[in-house]
C-alpha cells in the first residue's frame, strides 16, 4: 500500500473512533492490582532463584580455590548478592490487595504500588547493581595478571555494558510504571 487516499483514510477512521472514556470498575481495578502482584512476584522469584545460583557457586569456587584475593572477591561476591537480596525483600515484595477495599482505596492502594515499584527499578544502580562491584572487582585483579591487556578491557567492557542494559532495562520498566500511573491518575 502506497501513499495516498488509503492511508489518509486509515488514519481518519483511527483519529476519530470513539475512545472509551468509562472510568474502571473496583473489579477492573482489583484485577488489574493482582496481575500486577502476580508479575512482582514472579520477578521476585526469579531474582531469588538467580541468587542462590549465585552464593551456591560462588560458595562452591571460595573453597575450591587457594587464592586469597579469589576467595575476597567471592566473598564480596556473596555478600553484595545478599544484600540484593535483602533490599529487594525489604522494598520490592508485592503488597497484598485488602479484601475490604472500596473503589477509592483500592486505586490509591494500586496506585501507592505502582509508585514503589516505580522508585524500586529507578534506583536499581544503587540497591541492585553497585554491591556486585566490589566482588567482580576482585575477582578480575586477581585474574588480571593470568588475561592479556586486551582481554581484560574486553571483560570490563563487557561487564560495564551488560550493567548499563541491565540499567536501562529497569528504566524502561520504570517509565512504563509511570505511565500506568499516569493513567490511573486520569480515572481518579
């Protein structure tokens, strides 16, 4: 389909279709709120799994290796995983939707999550990202001196690039966070 009437009028039937403007129900809102714990959950879960990856093989190299400077970084590597995991408990657990709740309340309850969430991925650098530094740090000074030069700024790189998409990752998820606020923001 090329330029033309056809596509001007596409876009005229889609400009002036009729928007649903009907504020949400307490039941859209309500599952709205538990497929949204739903997701939170799930996210969690997978995070904790990914951890307990982590302290298990990290556990596994601290005691299979004799360098002092390794057995530093894994055990940076696991307390940096730790308190990951702390703050993501503490912060990011989702919060259950109260059964009493009228229409008000159950939209500023959703809305008050979609907020936590929000700031929980905004600050991802500090809570989630930076206590693996210290870890990975160590553990490729002491590997520094087995990698050629070019090797080791291939893994820095590597590392500093997978931190900033993991980063962006987040943000985006944020953003998209703050739309649906927004959006709530509208019916209210």
């Amino acid at each position: 389909m090329s330029g033309g009437a056809s596509e001007h009028d596409v876009r005229t039937v889609w400009q002036n279709q009729e928007v649903d403007t009907r504020p949400l129900s307490l039941d859209q809102i309500r599952k709205k709120a538990r497929q949204f714990q739903w997701r939170i959950r799930w996210r969690n879960r997978m995070e904790y799994l990914a951890s307990a990856i982590v302290v298990l093989l990290s556990g596994y190299f601290f005691w299979s290796v004799d360098d002092v400077v390794v057995r530093t970084g894994l055990g940076l590597l696991v307390a940096g995983t730790l308190y990951m995991v702390y703050q993501l408990q503490q912060r990011g657990e989702a919060q259950m939707l109260p059964a009493d709740l009228g229409l008000r309340a159950c939209l500023a309850f959703h809305r008050a999550e979609l907020v936590r969430q929000r700031d929980l991925l905004r600050d991802v650098w500090r809570w989630y990202l930076l206590p693996f530094a210290p870890g990975i740090i160590m553990i490729f000074v002491a590997a520094s001196g087995l990698m050629l030069w070019t090797q080791w700024i291939g893994k820095v790189v590597f590392l500093v690039g997978f931190f900033w998409l993991v980063a962006m990752l987040n943000q985006w998820a944020a953003r998209r966070l703050q739309r649906e606020i927004d959006a709530l923001d509208k019916e209210s």
